[in-house]
C-alpha cells in the first residue's frame, strides 16, 4: 500500500511544496547559470525510469561546454565553473527534477536515475534498480554518493528496492539533509564525477 498508493501521493504534495518554497533560491541560480554557462542554465538528459521508459531528467548545468583543440569535450573537473561547484557543492543542481517528480517521472527517494548507454551493460541483478522510479536521493546515495563502488551502488539500489517503507524513506531523507550539510560525498576520488559504468558480470 505504501509503495503503490502513499508514496506517490506525498512525492507529488512533497514535490509541489518544495518547489513553491525554493523557487527564489531556482530563480536566482538559474540566472547565474544562465551567464556562467553562455545562456544555458540547464541540462537536460534522457534518463531510464521505471521498467526502464526513457524520460527526459532536468537539472541546473554546472558544467560548460569547453572543449579541447580536437574538439572532445574537457575532463569533468576542467569544465566545473565556479558557480557550477557552488550549486553542486550545496545539491541546488537537484532542484529542477522536482519538476521530474511533479511530473510522475521520478520519485523523491528511489535508485538514482543513470544513463541510458548503462542500460544493456547490467546484469538480472542490477536491472532490479529499475523496478521502482529513479529518486532524487536514495540509500546509495546517503551511503556514500559518488564516492562508492558501481557495486556497492547496485547493492544498495536493489537493497532499496527489497527493502523500500515510510520508515527507511524518512531515514534517507534525514541522512540526505545531513550529507547535503556537510558536502559529503559528492565527487568520486580525484574526478569531479563518478567513473562511467563500463559492466561487470
């Protein structure tokens, strides 16, 4: 009952209430972003969600677009803005996919949504992520974030799943508050994000 019918009822109450309250603090980062980043304060990624159904998530771009005499792209850590640092540093890049969970697309608390390049590299058991939507926070991510293994993240996603209640969903939420406080564990050892998933069997 509480994954089915409460739980999607007090993501959307939650999301709404949020949103309505931290729109300054969204409008005042999205304009910062939007000169810090050359007009563009947003990014915006196809995502996997339940059952794997594509969506789009949306997020403030702490990222530029710099790239290299080749034209690849920068490293991650070289194409960090200063503005960019601050938002992620403080988790207000996460502010827009409240729009994501207002939507239906994403739930509050639930496995981080990945990327779709990820989806035909998991095994039967890392796929379980996807039974449930993707959250804005969840257990991986009070248990470590980006600083963690790819297999300690799906060990705690499908632990989530198995496991998921009102009173493990409260928890995460305090641990969330806690992290966000103290910055911990946001930037993978010495990369400003996590490694890409490149499959293990």
């Amino acid at each position: 009952m509480y994954l089915k019918i409460v739980k999607p009822i007090l993501d959307f109450l939650l999301a709404v209430i949020g949103f309505i309250i931290l729109l300054p603090v969204f409008l005042l980062v999205t304009v910062l972003l939007f000169f810090a980043n050359e007009g563009k304060p947003f990014f915006i990624q196809r995502r996997p969600g339940k059952n794997c159904k594509v969506f789009s998530i949306i997020k403030f771009k702490t990222m530029n677009d710099k790239k290299d005499a080749t034209g690849k792209l920068l490293h991650d850590s070289e194409r960090l803005t200063a503005v960019g640092k601050f938002v992620r540093k403080t988790s207000l890049d996460e502010i827009p996919q409240l729009l994501n969970v207002i939507k239906g697309d994403m739930s509050l608390i639930g496995p981080r949504p990945l990327l779709t390049d990820y989806v035909h590299l998991y095994n039967a058991f890392q796929n379980r992520r996807h039974e449930m939507k993707p959250g804005i926070t969840g257990w991986a991510q009070v248990n470590g974030r980006n600083a963690i293994s790819w297999d300690k993240r799906f060990e705690l996603d499908v632990y989530y799943v198995d496991h998921v209640s009102f009173t493990l969903d409260l928890k995460i939420l305090f641990l969330t508050a806690k992290k966000v406080v103290i910055s911990e564990g946001i930037n993978a050892e010495n990369a400003a994000t996590i490694e890409p998933f490149e499959g293990q069997y």
